[in-house]
C-alpha cells in the first residue's frame, strides 16, 4: 500500500478548490450549489432520486504555458407524473364521457 503525504494532498486539494472558485469568476460553483440545492429539496421531499454532473474539460491554450479549463455542471431531476383518469370509447379513443351513459335532457 502506498502511504499518501496529507501536506501534498492538502495542497492539491487547495490548488484544486482555488481552480473551481475561478471558474467563471464563481459563477461555476454558484450554478453547481443552486444545482445541488434542487436536487436535494426533490430527495427530502419527495423521495426520489436525483444527480447533479460537473464536468472539466480541459484545453491548450494559445498562450505558452497555459491552459483553458472548461466547467459545465448539471442537474437531473425526476419528471413530475402528469396523469389523469378516461374511459376507453367504442372508437379505442379517450374520453370523459362514460360510453353508452344515459344522457338525461331537461325538456
């Protein structure tokens, strides 16, 4: 097993953590948090599942020594059910109207 250096990773982890607040100057992280807030409110209250992606994608840059990195982020959320209940016409077609009901007219 290797023995990891928690002074080299804590200055990864802070290299890294810097990279992500200037992303968009904050904008990244903003849209990733306002992300991660809907999809926790949709777990605590309706039980369901859902995910949020962050992506990096990182690119040369025209400038020596540089780079471009690229941050999108995502949410997905479960689709609400939109149902409602019909009777089956003679025709195999939906309808609000019970087939062959008695239909009463005033006179």
């Amino acid at each position: 097993m290797s023995r990891v250096n928690a002074e080299i990773v804590s200055e990864e982890m802070d290299s890294f953590c810097e990279a992500l607040k200037g992303l968009g100057n904050g904008a990244f992280l903003g849209e990733a948090i306002a992300n991660l807030k809907k999809a926790m409110e949709v777990v605590s209250f309706e039980g369901k599942n859902a995910s949020i992606t962050l992506k990096l994608t990182i690119k040369p840059s025209d400038v020596e020594n540089t780079i471009n990195i690229i941050g999108t982020n995502s949410v997905c959320l479960p689709k609400p059910q939109i149902k409602s209940a019909f009777y089956v016409s003679e025709q195999m077609l939906p309808t609000r109207t019970q087939p062959k009901q008695i239909v009463m007219r005033r006179g």
